[in-house]
C-alpha cells in the first residue's frame, strides 16, 4: 500500500515552481516508483492499494495542486492495472475524505484552526463526523484480501458522503 502525501495550500499566482515539484514529487513521483520498486516483490495474487483521497473528484479553493496530485494517483492505477494484471497482481484505489489523522496538525495551522476545519467538514458530511483511522483500515483490509479478487483498477471511497452527497 502507497501512502505518501502531502497537503500544502498553493494558492493561484503565489505558487513557486519548488513547492510545485514538492507536492507532485511526494505524491504522484513517490506513488509511481513504490510501485516500480515494489514489482520484484509482487507474486501472484497481490493487491496493490494506492491511497488517494477523495479530492481527486473536485476543485478547492487553493489545493488545486493537492487535488490535480490525487487526480493523477487515481489515473495511476487505471494505468497501471494492465501491467500488473499480467502479473496477476490487482491495483486498485483506496480514496479516504476527512479522517482524523496527524495530517492537518503537520500541515502548520493552529490548533483552533483545525478543530474548526473537522467541525466544518462534520456539518458537511452525511456521516455528521469526521471519519476514523480503523474506518479506512478495514476497507484496506477488504482491498488486499481475496474478498475484493474481482476489482482491477477500481476506487473505493470512504469519506463519510463526501462526493456522495452534498449538504
């Protein structure tokens, strides 16, 4: 399972080319070569799980890098399911919306910051919460399991609703 990412803003006409290459070196580079180098040890039967997010659906305001990375990672594993498939490995996407992770306290907000960015997404969300680590565990776990030996390349989103339905 691919995981690496990185959510800093980049805001339309402020954005340095470095901050650029950062954030589509961390999430789309890194992504692309864990697989690469991952091959050797695939046998058959794997599952690889790119972890997205659920971003790659939409446009946000200032994360238009953030969200074009998870769009390109969601392409990713249409685009290398036929390769792996000859391998008699599957791929497929595991696209999380908000879970209650380190990954808003590494980002540098304050703390009030980020408990009024998951009280928003918490009125946003059909589940009325944001989600939890163990959530998207478990559907990991069906995604590298046999349970899922019939998905090639496909999206699974758990985020609470959240390109599912709109409040």
């Amino acid at each position: 399972m691919t995981s690496a990412g990185i959510v800093p803003a980049s805001v339309l006409g402020k954005t340095e080319e470095s901050t650029f290459d950062d954030i589509f070196d961390v999430n789309v580079k890194g992504t692309f070569f864990a697989v690469q180098y991952a091959m050797p040890l695939l046998s058959k039967g794997a599952s690889v799980i790119l972890v997205c997010s659920c971003v790659h659906e939409m446009g946000s305001q200032d994360y238009a890098l953030y969200n074009s990375t998870k769009a390109a990672v969601r392409s990713l594993a249409r685009s290398l399911t036929p390769d792996l498939a000859l391998m008699g490995v599957r791929v497929n996407v595991l696209s999380p919306g908000p879970i209650y992770t380190p990954v808003l306290e590494n980002s540098g907000l304050s703390i009030e910051h980020i408990e009024a960015v998951r009280e928003t997404f918490s009125k946003r969300l059909a589940a009325g919460r944001v989600g939890q680590p163990d959530e998207v565990a478990r559907v990991a776990l069906f995604l590298a399991s046999g349970d899922s030996s019939y998905m090639y390349g496909s999206d699974v989103q758990v985020d609470g609703g959240m390109n599912q339905v709109r409040w």
